[in-house]
C-alpha cells in the first residue's frame, strides 16, 4: 500500500499574475512503504516543489496530496504531516542555530512538547543513527563540524522527530567523496533497518544508481519517466536532452558496447560490468 | 618568483579562525597568473574556502601577505580595488542576490562602480547571456530555482569583468547538463577576456579541464601540477581524501585482476581506447 499518493497535482507560482509558472502539470506518483524512491530532473523541473508538496509545506493548486489517506489541503492534518514526513534541505546545516549538537537535534522533540527523558532518548537514537557517537559529539558547537558531520547531524535532527517518510534534497550536495559514500550508506540503511520510505531528489545519476529502487524523472513540471533506475538509465540520449546524464556504470557499458566489447548485465553496479571486461580479456587472450 | 605574470601571489600564507587552535590554511606559497585556470581540490575542512576568501580581502592572513596585482590585500585603502579586479561566487546563491528583478540583480554591482547607462546594458545583456538567464531576466531572483540562482550569482560576478574569477563550488547544484554548459560558457569568457579562474569543485571531471590543480589536505596545498600529473598519483589523492576518476578506479582494479593497464588512464574514453588495443 502506497505511504504517499499524488494525485493529478498541478501547481503553479503566482497564479493570475505576470509572473505565472506553471511548475507541476498533472503529476500522479505513488510512494511505496519502505522504497527509495529517487526524484531527478533539471535546474527549474519541479523536483523542490513536489518535495515541499510531500508534507503540505505547499498545497497544489490543483489535484491532492494523500499521507497515509491523510490530505495535505485539510489544515487539521498538518501537524500530524509535519511529523510523519521529515523533509531535510538542501544546504541544511545554514540553518543550524543552536550552540551545540544536543541542542541542535534536541529542538524538534522538544517543540512537540516531549519529557526530557524522552528528548534525550531520541536524540542519542539519532545520532547513532546517523553514524555519530552522541557522547562525544553532543556538547561540540555545530560550526566545528566538517561538512560530512554537519550534513548528518541535520539529518538527525529531523529523524529525531520520528518520521515515517524523509524526504531529501541534494544531500551529497557539496559533501566530499569520503563523506559521500557515508551518507548514501546511511540512507539505505535506514530504509533497510529502520523501515522508512526514502525520497530522494538528486541531480547525481550515480547516487541514484547506488540507492534507489524506483525513479521518477522530471521535465518542466510533467513526468519524462517513471520506473526502475536500469530501465530509465538505457535511454541515453532522452535524458541528456533534457539536462541530466547517466551513471558512470551505464556509460561505462554503452561506450564498451559500441566499441565492441560486450557487456551484458542488466546492472548498474560498474563491480558486474568490470566482470563482463575480464571475460572479454580472458576469451581474447585465448 | 615574483614575474609580471603573477596576477596573484600568496607569501608564507596562514590563518586562524576566532578560536581555532590549528591554522586553517597553513604557510601557503602559490601564484595564480594572468588568465590561468585553478581548479582547486580538497576534502570537506581541508582549508579551500579559507584558501579563496583570501584572494579578495574577504579574509586578511594571520601570517605572511597576498598581493593581488602587486597590492597588499592587508592595506585597507586597496580593498576596493582588489574586489573589483576578484569576483567571488560562493557554494549558496541566496546570500549572494540583493535586487527585486534578475537584470536588476546583475546591475547592481557595475551601477555601484559608477558606470555609464550604455556600458551598465551591454554588461548586463552579455553577462546574461553567459549564464543563460536572458528570458529570466524580469523575474523576481525568489522565484527562480536553485540553479537559476546559482547561475544568477555567476551573472552577477561576470559583470563586474573581474580580471580573475574565484568560484567557490558554484555548480554543485545545477544539474549534470547546466554545469556542463555553464563550465563551457565560463572557460569561453575566460578565453575571449584573458580572465583568470579559480574553481572550487569536488568533481574530479571538471577539475580535468583546468591548466593547473591544487590538491588541499589539512590547511596545505600538497600538490600543484597538470590534472593529468596530479591524477595519476592515487596516494596523493588517497591521503587527501579525494578518489581518483571512476575510469581511473576501473583501470586499477583490472590492474589488480591481473591485467597490464597503464597508470594514466583517466576518463572513459581513454580506458575503452586501451582496451580495443589490446
């Protein structure tokens, strides 16, 4: 059963105004319960608007948005939405404002009015879900972070909310390879061992390839592709005509392909492609 | 060392941040020459803003002095100067626009400089162009996308014609093909003014692209040389947390196969080429 279904959802900036645009054109989407669902696109396709559409901070202008059968327009359900779908931004350490790390994941927790017991409890539970050790790192002033800690502890503190669904913009954005790696490791951990639904919006084709289940592409407002990564990466030359470009993994096999060497997998893990070349190797030296 | 080409040189650089125990750049000696092209590399807290809010007084050193043409950035009376000849674009495009509308966005830094209505149009309309936001360009800077804004700030530096240009991370939230484009139309400009560049950037293709790179560890510049001479170095990169190309990665691993590949092989082009010659 669907966590999130879009509903033919319109949305357009500025209505009745010079400044009109029309940013989502009937887009329909079903989220699945514990999928990593990656959303791609180019600069200016929607991609940021739909997030913000996941947990009612924008309500479409025409269509619905349901969370768990719960509607985004109806004002009562905002709270609980608030809750359920924690939506991380991009850049989000610029927003830190607290003194120190405990503080900074304690804030959410402790607006919903929870006993101290219980804010500290779901503070060290995120921050060990995020990789960070809460004993060492809980008194740190978050501007002492590297850029990999910083991006982690804002991911804690909006999983120390206790949400069912994150949704993620760009959270490799600027991070270094290290650092990276780490992060993409972390989601799919939790999607995996702690059971949440995964969106994912990304402009890095082999993010994508390394964690999602399904994918959905963009293009000024309407649905290019919907569907898994291997299906939608074999069509090169669509997705560079509308910005976006295909993993190192599928490029590695087309070029390989086209050059005479072949490479069947279906994979989009470049471990199965280097296979297929030492096969290649092995037959030739023969 | 001290040749005319040198547009700007660092002398025995370091930084302290409020606080900081150890220096955030340390003892940096580097020149960056007239219309040269840095692409500057480095792991998350490695020194590299630090490094590039030197090159326009935005940051004094603690230790050791930057001239930028031949000026001081320390002496107070240049500043201006020394920010009109180094344009800055930062990682987060928000803090970086001020006007109601695109166009007005872009004029605000050369009608500060006092220039004619004429020479404020073309500046626009070229800078505009570059970044390609033309049909933007009565739209209010709120209602446009990350990248847009991202390529507005770019916009907004082009126009004050630095004769060097310092970008710090600039593309990491356009989409595979802007950043291309953008790269592209940069290097173009680059070409047509004889302005030099310094690119911030995580990603090892466009670091390729530049004439010379800077690899970044621990508030040091470790290595300064052709992409293709730091590249290939794979410790290097490994003691400064970088990775080496994908491509790269593929040849050392069928290396460790058992199969005799070259150590230089950086893109995809390069390792399909070996591979047919074999």
């Amino acid at each position: 059963m669907p966590i999130i279904r879009v509903e033919k959802v319109c949305h357009t900036y500025s209505p009745g105004t010079p400044l009109e645009v029309a940013a989502l054109k009937d887009i329909t989407l079903e989220v699945q319960r514990g999928e990593i669902l990656a959303l791609a696109g180019s600069t200016g396709s929607g991609k940021s608007t739909l997030a913000m559409m996941l947990n009612g901070l924008l309500v479409p202008t025409k269509g619905c948005v349901l969370v768990n059968g719960q509607d985004t327009r109806l004002k009562k359900n905002r709270r609980d939405l608030w809750r359920q779908v924690g939506l991380v931004f991009q850049y989000p350490e610029y927003q830190f404002f607290e003194e120190n790390v405990f503080k900074e994941v304690a804030f959410g927790p402790s607006n919903m009015g929870l006993p101290s017991a219980e804010i500290e409890e779901r503070v060290n539970r995120s921050l060990e879900w995020v990789g960070l050790d809460p004993e060492t790192i809980r008194q740190r002033s978050p501007w002492t972070l590297s850029g990999g800690q910083k991006r982690r502890v804002a991911l804690a503190s909006v999983l120390a909310i206790g949400p069912n669904v994150l949704v993620l913009d760009e959270p490799t954005a600027g991070i270094d390879p290290a650092g990276k790696r780490q992060i993409l490791d972390l989601i799919k951990n939790l999607q995996k061992k702690r059971d949440l639904t995964v969106v994912l919006i990304t402009h890095n084709m082999d993010d994508i390839a390394r964690t999602a289940d399904r994918l959905m592409v963009l293009d000024r407002g309407t649905v290019f592709a919907l569907g898994t990564p291997g299906k939608i990466f074999e069509d090169h030359r669509g997705l560079r005509a509308i910005g976006l470009d295909i993993p190192y993994a599928a490029e590695a096999k087309s070029r390989l392909n086209s050059a005479g060497i072949p490479v069947q997998t279906e994979s989009l893990n470049i471990a199965e492609v280097e296979k297929e070349i030492i096969k290649y190797l092995r037959l030739k030296k023969q | 060392m001290k040749t005319e080409q040198n547009f700007i040189s660092f002398d025995g650089v370091s930084y302290f941040y409020e606080g900081g125990e150890s220096p955030a750049i340390n003892n940096i000696n580097a020149e960056i020459r007239r219309g040269e092209f840095i692409a500057v590399l480095g792991a998350n807290g490695s020194g590299k803003s630090t490094l590039a809010r030197h090159m326009n007084a935005l940051l004094l050193p603690s230790r050791g002095r930057v001239l930028v043409n031949g000026m001081d950035t320390r002496n107070a009376d240049k500043t201006m100067e020394i920010r009109r000849l180094v344009g800055m674009v930062f990682q987060n495009p928000d803090n970086q626009l001020v006007a109601a509308l695109v166009e007005e966005d872009v004029a605000f830094g050369p009608e500060n400089i006092g220039l004619e209505p004429g020479e404020i149009i073309a500046r626009v309309d070229a800078a505009l162009r570059v970044a390609g936001l033309e049909n933007l360009r009565n739209r209010p800077p709120h209602l446009l996308s990350g990248g847009q804004k991202q390529r507005l700030a770019i916009a907004g530096a082009l126009a004050m014609r630095p004769d060097c240009l310092v970008l710090d991370e600039p593309t990491a939230m356009l989409d595979p093909g802007g950043r291309k484009e953008i790269l592209s139309l940069l290097l173009n400009f680059k070409k047509e003014r004889g302005m030099a560049m310094v690119f911030i950037t995580h990603l090892m293709e466009e670091a390729l692209l530049s004439d010379r790179v800077w690899v970044m560890a621990r508030g040091r510049i470790i290595a300064d040389g052709s992409p293709r001479q730091v590249f290939r170095d794979t410790r290097l990169l490994d003691n400064a947390g970088l990775e080496p190309t994908p491509a790269a990665l593929t040849a050392a691993r069928l290396k460790k196969a058992g199969w005799d590949l070259p150590d230089d092989i950086l893109d995809l082009d390069e390792l399909v080429d070996f591979l047919c010659r074999l």
